[in-house]
C-alpha cells in the first residue's frame, strides 16, 4: 500500500530553488500604495476610537442601570 508521499515524486530544487520562487511570487503582488496605506491606517484609529467612545458610553450608561437596580432593595 503507497502513501500520499509515494504517489507524487519529490521535486528537488533545494533553498536556492525556493528563495526564488518566493522572490518571483513577490513580484506579482500588487503592493498597497504609500496613499492608500495612510489611508487605511487613519480610518482604522478613527474607527477604533469609535468603538472606544462607544463602548466607554454603554459601560457608563450600563454602570449607572445596575447601580440604580441594586440601589431599589
């Protein structure tokens, strides 16, 4: 019985081999550009600052509930 690594013969190359395949994939990928890195960083710290003023104000207002509930008894 073969397995899975006997049913396919072993490419050789070695690292050499291998390192310039990684360069030539490299080269196909579509870098972002300077602009839209900026971009995308200020929108995430906008957005993250968001998030922070949202959930800072849900913990208050939540805070406030439960403290009001427990004050009832």
């Amino acid at each position: 019985m073969q397995t899975a690594d006997q049913d396919e013969p072993r490419r050789g190359g070695g690292p050499f081999k291998f390192f310039s395949e990684v360069r030539a994939e490299g080269r196909k990928v579509t870098w972002a550009t300077r602009n839209e890195v900026m971009v995308s960083t200020i929108m995430v710290v906008i957005m993250a600052i968001l998030a922070a003023i949202f959930f800072f104000l849900i913990d208050t207002v939540a805070g406030n509930l439960i403290r009001w509930i427990l004050s009832l008894g």
